[in-house]
C-alpha cells in the first residue's frame, strides 16, 4: 500500500492572489494534485470547467450535499463550493499530495477530518492593495468586489488558526515561502 498523500490547504481573502500562487506552485510541483471544485458561482470569463471549477446548478450542488458526496463545503460570497470527498480520499490513498483552495470554514471542516493537513492562510500586504488587486483582476462587477472587500476582514481576524500564515506582496517570494512549508510537511511524513 503507498503512503498516503499529503493534503495542504490554502486559504485567504479574494483578490490575496491564491489561485495565482497556486498556479505557479502547480507548474514547480506538476506532481501536486490540484483540488478542483465544484460551485455553483458563474464562470469567469477566463475559467475552465473542470481545471478551475466544477461549475454546477445549485440544484445538483444540493444533491451532492444529499447524497453526503462532499468531503467539506461552505457559502461564500453568496454562493456555494465544496470539495469532493471520493476525489480527495482515492488521491490521498493513491500516495498523492493534493493542494486546496478553500475558505476558513472549509478548512476547519477539512481539517477535523483530516487533522494531518498543512494550513496555510495567504494575507495581503494591506487593504488598499487588496482593493486594488479585486478591481485590477477585472473578472467581478463593482458590487462584487465591494461584497468580497467587506468579507475580507473577517476572514483575515481568522488567519490565527492557520499553521503557517504568508503575506503576499512579492509574488516569486511567496511562492518560495509556500514551496518551503510544503518542503517541510513533506519532510515530517
Ligand atoms: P484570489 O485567488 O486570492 O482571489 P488572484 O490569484 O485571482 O486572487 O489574484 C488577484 C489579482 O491580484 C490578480 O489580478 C493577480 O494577477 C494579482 N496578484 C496576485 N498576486 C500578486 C502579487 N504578489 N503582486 C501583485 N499582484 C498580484
Ligand atoms: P472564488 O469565487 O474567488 O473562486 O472563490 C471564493 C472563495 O471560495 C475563496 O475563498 C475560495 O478559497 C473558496 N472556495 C473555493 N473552493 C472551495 C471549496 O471547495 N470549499 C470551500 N469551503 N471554499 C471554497
């Protein structure tokens, strides 16, 4: 039987940059396992069904809930995303690590079930910038990114109950410190 995969999750406010850092991690790491989930957000217009997201009906995301397919899954920002649970056991089983993008309360939910994983919270250099970022990233109307700003503090007074906390201003830089927390994990089992 292999060893088990690792699981690493991280979190943050919109706009912090995860799925940037994610990227970039993924194509260091190609043998990291993305978690692609599903919600029932409307794509952007740059997001792919099946790489970004599953995008499904809110109909079909209750039915998953029904039938207890989701390992964790939350409201965010008024919509629903949750994480497979066959998906991310069988990649675990398999000797797979697998890397999340999921918010605060999907990581604790995650993590009661799997208490191994490796949480780490991504932080913005400040609030303007994190305006700054939502607006520059032109994928959400006005009232979205005044939503999503809103929900940021509250995010960030959670930041606490993560393992390893980063601040996200020089991108190459917090892509090494990520790389080096996942180094690590790796290294203790
Ligand atoms: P999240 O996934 O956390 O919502 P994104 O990865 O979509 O955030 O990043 C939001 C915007 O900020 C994008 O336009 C991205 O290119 C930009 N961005 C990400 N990291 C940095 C950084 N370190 N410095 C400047 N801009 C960044
Ligand atoms: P976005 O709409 O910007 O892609 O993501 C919004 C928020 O949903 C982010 O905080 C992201 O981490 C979170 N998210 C994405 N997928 C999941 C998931 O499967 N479960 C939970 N709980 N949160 C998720």
């Amino acid at each position: 039987m292999p060893k088990r995969g690792h699981l690493i999750i991280v979190s943050g406010p919109s706009g912090a940059g995860k799925s940037t850092i994610v990227r970039a991690i993924l194509e260091k790491r190609p043998r990291l396992r993305y978690s692609v989930s599903y919600t029932t957000r409307p794509p952007r217009a740059n997001e792919q069904d099946g790489v970004d997201y599953h995008f499904i009906s809110e109909f079909a995301f209750r039915k998953k809930i029904d039938a207890d397919e989701l390992a964790e899954w939350a409201e965010v920002h008024g919509h629903l995303y949750g994480t497979s649970a066959t998906s991310i056991e069988e990649t675990v089983s398999d000797g797979q690590d697998v890397l999340l993008d999921i918010d605060i309360e999907g990581e604790k939910r995650l993590s009661a079930r799997y208490p191994e994983a490796v949480s780490v919270f991504v932080m913005p250099p400040n609030m303007k910038e994190l305006e700054k970022r939502l607006v520059g990233r032109g994928t959400d109307s006005a009232v979205t990114v005044g939503r999503r700003l809103k929900n940021a503090k509250a995010e960030i007074a959670q930041a606490h109950h993560y393992d390893h906390c980063i601040v996200n201003d020089v991108l190459a830089q917090t892509v090494s410190s990520l790389e080096a927390i996942i180094e690590k994990a790796f290294l203790n089992g």
